[in-house]
C-alpha cells in the first residue's frame, strides 16, 4: 500500500497503532520521552513495538527537554530521527542535523524577521512541522517550503489541506496516535480517515 504524501505518526504507545500505519505506508512513526521520572519502562515499550514493524522511520519526540537527556536518548542508537521544539540549540545535540525535525507553531507571534533568523539557526535540519499552518502568512509559508521538507497538522477541511500541500509544494500530514480501548482493541479514526483520502 503507498500514499500520496509522506505521512508522519506522532505520540505512538501502542503496537495497534504501530502496526496499522505501518501496513498503510506510513513514513515514520514517533514516540514521546520525557526527561523526567525513569523512561526505562517507556524505551521497553518502544523496542518491542519495533520489533513488530518493519519499513518506517522510528523518531524519538522531545519537547523542552534537557540536552543531556536527550543526548543520553541519542546514544541508545534506537532512533533514526529525533523532533525537538524550535526553542532548542541543536548545536548541542549530537545527532547529524538532517536526522531532526523541528515542530514549531504560532504561539510565539513569529514576524517575517522572526522568519528569516530561523532559516539561518536550522538551515541544516530537513523537516519542519507547522502546527498551526493556516496561522501563518502566504510569505512565511513559501519561505519556509523553499527550505524545507514540510508536514503539517490537518487542521482544516481535507480539501484545504490539500490545497495547501500543492500550493506550497509542501510534504505531508503531521498525524497523531491515541489510546488503546484496551489491549488490541483500537479506534482507529483520528488516522484513518486522513490516511484513507491520501491513498494512491
């Protein structure tokens, strides 16, 4: 099964999800540490979802984590990319820049200066999240497509988000996985109704 766009799951923590978006083409599947409390149990998880699935792209998702701990994450050699938020300074990350995604969105009332000083600080890093796309100027967007690989979250109609995709020659959909009802019992909706329009 293929898709039409590069298609990213975030907050995984269950192999249903996994194994789903992975049989439907997924591109990469993340899963969310924390650099608190003991991730021991977390990385368990995630090793034996891995071992189920097999074509996808495993991300380690951090927020506004300490560096140490996500150089400490870095070293277990278990992921092949890592998404950090854009306040980071991934310099201090050892980890080839192309193998981050940054997310960003609008709460930080980004202006075209803004913009352009981020250009610089990430311009070796290959995919950006936008959060919140339709938050974000025609200018802003095609300045930021003409630098990276770009997902977004749907957050508009279907046929808007598409239009957006083909306008600023953007990737493809940021998605979310949610909580098992029970052991493989699964809702799959918040997914599969994106992943079913985006079929090939």
């Amino acid at each position: 099964m293929s898709l039409k766009y590069f298609v990213k799951v975030g907050n995984v923590n269950n192999l249903s999800d996994a194994r789903y978006c992975s049989a439907m083409g997924v591109n990469q599947l993340g899963f969310k540490l924390r650099d608190f409390g003991n991730n021991d149990s977390t990385i368990d998880n995630i090793k034996e979802i891995i071992r189920w699935i097999n074509g996808v792209d495993i991300v380690a998702e951090f927020d506004n984590n300490d560096v140490e701990f996500i150089n400490s994450i870095i070293k277990m050699e278990l992921f092949d990319f890592i998404q950090l938020n854009h306040k980071i300074h991934i310099n201090d990350i050892n980890i080839d820049p192309k193998k981050i995604i940054i997310s960003i969105n609008h709460n930080d009332e980004f202006n075209e200066f803004f913009i352009d000083d981020f250009i610089k600080k990430f311009s070796e890093i290959s995919y950006l999240i936008i959060e919140n796309v339709e938050l974000f100027t025609s200018s802003q967007l095609y300045k930021f497509s003409n630098n990276f690989k770009i997902l977004i979250n749907p957050t508009l109609s279907f046929i808007k988000n598409e239009d957006l995709i083909n306008k600023y020659s953007l990737l493809g959909f940021n998605l979310f996985g949610s909580e098992e009802i029970k052991a493989g019992f699964k809702d799959y909706n918040s997914i599969s109704d994106i992943l079913d329009l985006i079929q090939n």
